[in-house]
C-alpha cells in the first residue's frame, strides 16, 4: 500500500512475528527512508496491516493538519487475538 509517497509493508523476520513498516518512497535515491515501524511483533500479517494502516492514517491526519477523531493517538492493541493459537 502506498500512500502520498509512503509505503506500508510488512516484515516477517522469523515465522509468525510480523512487524509494519512505513517508508518514504524516493526517485532519485539508493533507499527508502524507514519513518516508522511496529515497536513489537503482531501475530498475523492481518493484524500488521491493520495496525499499520492505523499508523499511516494517523501520520496523514498530522501532515494535513486535520483534526477529528484522531486528534489525539488513541491507545491502540493489536495484539494477540482468540484465534492465534488456533492457526
């Protein structure tokens, strides 16, 4: 997902712990600039979208200056659901 120049994706560095991570897509450089990223693992790559789409709308809502029901971070959990030790 990419949005305004910054693309939203998701990392696995070992089996089952995904982090999000919002880059700023450049031109004309050799590499991304990392803005943002999960502090901890989520359980399933859904969650990590969810969660980094959350982020990403939030940081669109500050750049525009736009206030509204993001005006303040909300305390957000996407952590482990019922169905994580199902899969």
């Amino acid at each position: 997902m990419v949005s305004n120049g910054i693309a939203l994706i998701v990392e696995e560095p070992a089996p089952g712990q995904f982090y999000w991570v919002l880059e700023e897509q450049r031109i004309r450089a050799a590499q991304d600039a990392q803005l943002d990223r999960a502090e901890r693992p989520m359980p399933s790559y859904g969650l990590a979208v969810m969660a980094g789409i959350a982020a990403l709308e939030q940081r669109a809502g500050v750049a525009s200056g736009r206030q509204g029901r993001m005006s303040q971070p909300a305390a957000m959990d996407f952590g482990p659901t019922t169905i994580a030790g199902t899969l």
